[in-house]
C-alpha cells in the first residue's frame, strides 16, 4: 500500500509520523515543490531578523525520515489524476498511490490590484517569498503592508528590523478587527506606533505604481494619496490553496471538502490543515482551520482515515497564540467581538491587558496582551464551564509569569470586584 502526502507542512507531516506508527509496512511519500524538508513557518521572521539559522526552523533532524522510511519527493504536483491514481509532477514521472492525503496549506489573497504583479509585491508565507524579501529590501528606503493581522505585522516587524520605514494600510476600523475587540486592537496601535511605524486605519489600497523599470515605485491609496516605496507587502488574509485540486474531481467550496474524519467524497483520498474544509451539519458554518494546532490535529486524524480507521476530528478548545513586537498574545475558548460580555482590565502604560469573556455567569474565553496564561489552567476552567467568580477566585493559578513580577492577575482582579460593587 503506497500512501502520497501532497504538501510538508505541519499537516503532512504530523499524518506520514502517525501513519507510519499505524502501519509500519506501507510506503509513505512527501511531495512537495518548496522544501525537502519541513519547516516551521511561524519561524520564518526568527531566520530573517538573524534570531535563528535555517538548520533551526527545522523541527526534526534531516535523518528522522530515513529512519522512519518516509520518502520525501521534492517536486512540484501540477495536476492529480485520480483514473490512473498518479500525481501528475513537473520534473519526474507521474508517482502512483493507492491513497492520498492533500495538505497543500494555504496562500495569501489578492484582489486584481493594478500592479499587484510587480517586482517588490509580495505576501509572507514560505521560503520562496522570504528569499524574494532579502532581494526586495536591497531596492527599498520604505516598505507599505497592507492589510491588518499576525502576517502583517510580523513582516512589519522583519522590515523594521532593517531600517526600513513601514506604512500599514488597514482597511478596518482597527487592526485585525475581525478577531480582536476594540481594546486589545488599541494595544496593537499603540504598539505599532510607539516603535515608530505609520498606521492608517480605513486606507484601502487602490493601486500599486511602476517605477519604470518594472519594480514597485509607490502605493496609491483609494483617497488618491500616493505613499512612494519598494516594497508592497500583501497581508490581506490567506484562502486554501486549492490550485491543483481544481478540476480534478474532488469536491471543493471555500477548501477541500471534507468530512468529520476528513474524507472526500472520492474513495482513499483526504485532506488535512489549511486547505481542507470540514463539512458541519445542519445549518452551521462548514469550519476553515488554519492555525498550527489543529493543522496538526487535522494531520493525526487524517492518517487514521488512511490506515482504515477513521476517527472524527475534533478541535477541542480553540487556542491561539503569538509574538510580535513586545507583545504576547494568547486566545482561549469563544472571543467574538460583541458576542458576549466581559470583564476587561488594562494596564496604565497600555501594554498589557486581561479580558474574561462570559455567558451566563460562566467562562467561555480568554484573551491575554502581554500576559502568559497556563494553558492547562485555562483549558480546564472552559471545559468545566466554570463561574466567573470561580475563576476570579482562582486567577493567579493561571499566572505563567515570573512570581516577583508585578502581578497583572491581581491588579485585573481587584478592577473586575471594585467594578462589580
């Protein structure tokens, strides 16, 4: 039985590791067209700030995958044929499966801006767009990023690390408005513009100009303002990267198509992480995940489903976390802006914040600026459905930080009572 995983991201990996744990007799190939080997993404701005070397970004040693017996193909896929079972490559012969995982991942949106297709535009998302950066910001006095989210600013701070001016331009009202509260994005802003970048909150980006040798010269903004730069950085939200499942045969919507144990509807073949999108029941909104976790989760479950014995895929509760310039962010259980209500706190220097998102007395989410929670801690006060006062009680067992520091828990703690009074 030949087993071929389209894509080295943490998805594909994660589901040749626990196949080969399941069936230590079947072959099992890794194709992929930009690495032979995998490599942490969330890395990447670490290897160009010079914080870390490529060898690394590389969570295992080269030699872990001879010795699991898992072949990696460094080729690219233009086209899956599922009649004769074979991928279709652009350099070797076609590679037969008998089964098939698809964990292409995803890829940066773009919306047919004129001269999106010039040299210095770029997005932020695998070692070829970082290679293409190191040339980009040899032609480069100021960089605009456009679009507000975790890509957009950490390629905001990878330009910054340069010397190079950064100008973001933020379609919403906030930056990364869909996902954070009005008060955790005023951190972000006050953050932004304290390691001195320019931010422009509702500036669309309408146009990007030809210096006249091909190469990026200047942004045009819909209000007709004209921001001269070398590089245009294109953060704008990433979507499944479905290029080689189109017109296959497999069912695709906003990604694969899949269900609960992450099967297609075309017999042996699945899909897993960023591209693959889970089907709910009913009326509910079919589920898109496209953090490091549930790639990995979504890998795991997919190669069960390989070896014949499916299981369902389930997220758990919903985490998230990241660095980016002096801040920590962590995310637990449901924060939805204006969903429900909550007990929020922020310090006096605007740094650091605390927010306890609840529904009927009970804890639903968490969101932490520049505070570590334990996750432990806060996964099982979700998962008990505790009260508020339960976990206002309780708070400082969440604390990761240092136990000298100054105490954010109980500061957070004594607003959220003196305010309940």
């Amino acid at each position: 039985m030949h087993i071929a995983i389209l894509g080295n991201g943490v998805a594909g990996v994660s589901a040749a590791l626990r196949l080969r744990e399941l069936r230590p007799d079947w072959r099992i190939t890794i194709v992929s067209g930009e690495s032979t080997y995998h490599y942490s993404r969330p890395a990447l701005m670490y290897l160009f700030m010079g914080h870390m070397r490529y060898a690394d970004v590389k969570p295992f040693p080269d030699s872990l995958w001879s010795d699991r017996r898992i072949e990696l193909l460094r080729d690219w896929v233009t086209a899956i044929d599922l009649e004769r079972r074979e991928l279709v490559l652009r350099r070797g012969t076609p590679l037969h499966f008998d089964k098939l995982l698809i964990a292409t991942g995803s890829k940066p949106n773009l919306f047919d801006w004129p001269g999106q297709d010039l040299a210095g535009v770029q997005g932020l998302w695998g070692l070829f767009d970082l290679k293409r950066l190191e040339e980009n910001v040899l032609h480069a006095a100021r960089a605009v990023i456009v679009g507000g989210g975790l890509i957009g600013i950490e390629l905001g701070e990878m330009l910054h690390s340069r010397g190079i001016d950064v100008t973001f331009l933020v379609r919403e009202r906030s930056y990364w408005g869909s996902v954070l509260p009005p008060e955790e994005s005023e951190i972000i802003h006050g953050r932004i513009r304290a390691h001195g970048m320019d931010l422009r909150l509702e500036t669309e980006l309408a146009s990007i100009e030809d210096r006249g040798d091909g190469r990026v010269g200047a942004a045009v903004t819909k209000a007709g303002e004209r921001i001269e730069c070398g590089v245009v950085g294109v953060t704008a939200g990433v979507s499944p990267n479905l290029d080689v499942v189109r017109g296959s045969g497999i069912a695709v919507g906003r990604g694969v198509l899949v269900d609960r144990t992450l099967a297609t509807d075309v017999d042996g073949v699945f899909a897993a992480g960023d591209c693959a999108e889970v089907r709910a029941p009913g009326d509910e909104r079919n589920l898109v995940h496209q953090v490091w976790y549930t790639g990995k989760m979504q890998g795991e479950t997919a190669a069960h489903g390989l070896a014949g014995e499916p299981r369902a895929y389930d997220a758990g509760i919903w985490f998230n976390s990241a660095k980016f310039l002096d801040v920590e962010f962590q995310t637990y259980g449901r924060v939805v802006p204006g969903e429900h209500e909550s007990l929020f706190w922020r310090d006096a220097a605007g740094k650091r914040s605390i927010r306890i998102v609840h529904a009927d007395g009970r804890v639903v989410g968490f969101n932490l600026m520049g505070v570590r929670w334990r996750h432990a801690v806060c996964e099982r006060w979700l998962a008990e459905r505790a009260t508020v006062e339960h976990v206002l009680d309780r708070i400082e067992d969440a604390a990761f930080d240092a136990e000298l520091s100054d105490s954010a828990e109980r500061a957070a703690s004594a607003s959220f009572r003196s305010a309940a009074r």
